[in-house]
C-alpha cells in the first residue's frame, strides 16, 4: 500500500489544472446556466467530473511513463511537422485564453473603480516575476493559494438559501426544449477540456518529479491528485449555478449574463453589493489569475518541447531564455489585445469559438499518443477505453456545437 507521504508527493498539477479549468470564461457559463434554467445544469456539471478526470489522467500516464512533455511526445512519436502544427495551435490557444482571463479580472477591476489599464497591467506584471522567478514548486504554491479564492463561490451559493425543492424538482426535469438550453449545455460540456490543460499537466509532474517514487506509486499519487481535482472544480462550479439559479433564476428566470459586472449588479439586490463583490469578485480574482498562470506556463513549455529548447521552470532565465521569453512575451501580447478591444464580450466569444475548433487535433493526438507511447500494460483496455473515447467525443462535439452558435450569434 502507498503511504500518506508518497500519496501526497505528487498532488499539486492536477489540482492546480482543475482550478485552472474553472476559469473566468467557465464561471459566466455556470451563472448564465443558472440565471436561465435555475438547477437543470446542476446534473450534467455532476456527469462532468468522470469526464474531466478519464481525459487528465492520459497526461499523467504519459508524462510519468515516457517523461516527456505533450510538444515532445508528439514530435518524437508523430514528426517535427505535426509538432509544429500542435505547438502553433497551443499558442493561439494560450494567448486567446490569457485574453479571456485578463477580461476576467478587468471586469472585477471595474467593479472596485480601477481603470482596465492597471487591474490587467498589474496582473501581467505579478506572472511575469513570478515565472521569471522560476522554480516549479514555489509556482505551484502560489498557483494553488489564489485559485483557492475560488472556494468563495461555495458560501456564496449557501448564502444565496438555495430551495431544495427546487433543486429536487430540476433535478427530476434537467431538460429543457428551445430557449437556448442545448446551447448552455453544449457551453459546459465544450468547457470541460481547454487545450492547454492536457500540456501542462503533461509537463508539470515532469517538472514536479517523482521524489524518489516507483512509477507504480508515483501514477497513484498523480491519479489521486487528478481525481480531487476534477471533483472540486465541479463543485465549484455547482456553486456558481446554484448561487445563480437561487436568485436570479427564481425571479428572473430566463436573464442573460456576459460579464463579471453583470453577474455581481445582478446579484447584488439578493446578496448586498459587498457580499457580491466579496465573494463573486475575489472568486473570479482566483479563477482568473490561476488560469492565467497555467496557460502562459502551458504555451511556452508546448512550443519549447517543439523547439527543443530548455524549458523546465527549475532553470534560470539564463539556461532557459526562449522558453522564459515565451512566458513573458505571450502574458504581454494578451495584455496588447484586451487593452485594443473595446469589446470584452464579444473578444471573449471568438476565444471560446476558436479553442472549440481545436479540440479534435489536441484530443486526438492524446488519444493517439495513449495507444502508441505507453506499454501494453499502462494503456487503457475494454470498458474504460470505449467509455473514454466516448467521452472525448462527446466533448469535441459539443465543442464544435458551441462554436457553431457563437458564429450565429455574432453574424
């Protein structure tokens, strides 16, 4: 049996890419859902874990087993071409994520009275030291402590005095016909991967290391890690919808959110307006910047394992100078964007349109890196591999259903 102290050696990646998957962008979704269709969304958030734990735990094996990242893998396995191709797509995604993030806190800014030009210039500056910094763990550490303001959307659900005959009822009638419920449904479910989760997981328990583990021990540290991760970050999601539906779904069913600002004004009259910005405020404030931290590290690992660069946080900028440029330059190219956009919302739509049309290259190398990368004895057999690859698809094709609605919505 795995002792406490191995159990715990490896636990920080996957937590951290979970608070990082319930990002700002998933935040409004969960209080739209709410706002709209009170407690039917909370079920499928349920379904979801399963999902988001079967699709990380490939980057575990993967990344522990071959310890290459998710760039180097692919070039080793596919070609210098396809990782090419896969590191292009991993920094647009990187950037136009970090655009979401930055509206994110740009949008708590405006709630306190700071102009966007500070809130989004002052987080930018705060990444860029931090991993310029260096050093894995004290990224991590930082990393988990302020996504875990992410906790505050769970008092803020309790304090909402969400009716449990309700939730009962929606729980027997989760679904809803017209009115734009498959389009939410489609927004949840097309959330639940980004595409750089599955490269920075990969490379962070690279980074992390084994601490002197069996890869046998060292795989159920880095599952169990996984797994509480993916269970949190439903949870905290279960808390927006309800926070949302409790309120604004009991009396405005039906209303539509698309801001941080419009959240919390809506809130307001149920909550108080420092309750609302205290808790939806500094919960998106941890949801934001740990997003932001794991996409910028993400997008300049993918593209230096492509490159052949030094890319490991435990080097100092001077052995690792492309990969710490890519960090830095990429925070600052996202920075450029949200300050030349007057529109946010809309920004923020062509960035969840864009990472919906690159599910199926990212889920499609991981699926095929698992069978051609790994042992016969570590890949997945019978139940758990259809059940997986069932999954995955579900995921691209309501991806793809999202993006689709977006384009409609915008033309």
């Amino acid at each position: 049996m795995i002792g406490a102290a191995a159990l715990l050696a490896l636990i920080g990646p996957g937590l951290m890419v979970m608070l990082a998957d319930t990002d700002a962008g998933s935040v409004i979704t969960a209080a739209q859902s709410g706002a709209r269709f009170r407690y039917a969304l909370v079920l499928p958030e349920i379904l979801l874990i399963p999902v988001l734990y079967l699709i990380q735990e490939m980057t575990v094996r993967l990344g522990l087993t071959t310890q290459l990242g998710h760039g180097a893998l692919i070039r080793r396995t596919f070609g210098q071409r396809w990782a090419l191709v896969s590191a292009a797509t991993l920094f647009v995604a990187c950037v136009g994520a970090l655009v979401t993030e930055f509206a994110g806190v740009a949008g708590v800014g405006t709630l306190v009275g700071l102009p966007r030009w500070l809130s989004v210039g002052g987080l930018a500056l705060a990444l860029a030291a931090l991993v310029l910094l260096g050093r894995y763990r004290r990224v991590e550490h930082v990393g988990i402590a302020v996504g875990a303001l992410e906790m505050l959307f769970i008092p803020a659900a309790l304090l909402a005095h969400p009716h449990v005959g309700a939730i009962l009822h929606d729980f027997s009638h989760p679904l809803h016909l017209g009115n734009g419920y498959a389009t939410l449904l489609a927004a949840n479910v097309g959330a639940v991967i980004m595409p750089w989760m599955i490269f920075y997981q990969q490379e962070a328990v690279i980074d992390k290391g084994r601490r002197g583990l069996s890869l046998p021990s060292a795989l159920r540290s880095a599952r169990f890690d996984t797994a509480i991760g993916a269970l949190i970050t439903q949870v905290i999601m279960i808390a927006v919808v309800v926070a949302s539906a409790a309120t604004l779904g009991m009396s405005q069913s039906g209303h539509s959110l698309n801001s941080v600002g419009e959240i919390a004004s809506a809130l307001t009259p149920f909550l108080g307006h420092r309750e609302a910005v205290v808790f939806f405020g500094l919960g998106m404030i941890g949801a934001s910047v740990v997003a932001a931290l794991v996409v910028t590290l993400a997008g300049a690992w993918g593209v230096s394992e492509v490159l052949g660069w030094r890319h490991s946080l435990n080097d100092s900028p001077a052995r690792a100078v492309g990969f710490y440029s890519l960090a830095v330059g990429g925070t600052f190219f996202g920075v450029v964007l949200v300050l030349a956009v007057p529109n946010l919302v809309n920004l923020s739509v062509d960035v969840e349109v864009m990472n919906a049309c690159l599910l199926p290259i990212v889920l499609g190398f991981l699926l095929a890196l698992e069978r051609r990368s790994l042992p016969s004895e570590l890949r997945m057999r019978g139940v758990r591999r259809g059940a997986t690859y069932a999954f995955t698809l579900l995921v691209i094709v309501f991806g793809l259903l999202t993006a689709i609605v977006a384009l409609h919505n915008l033309l």
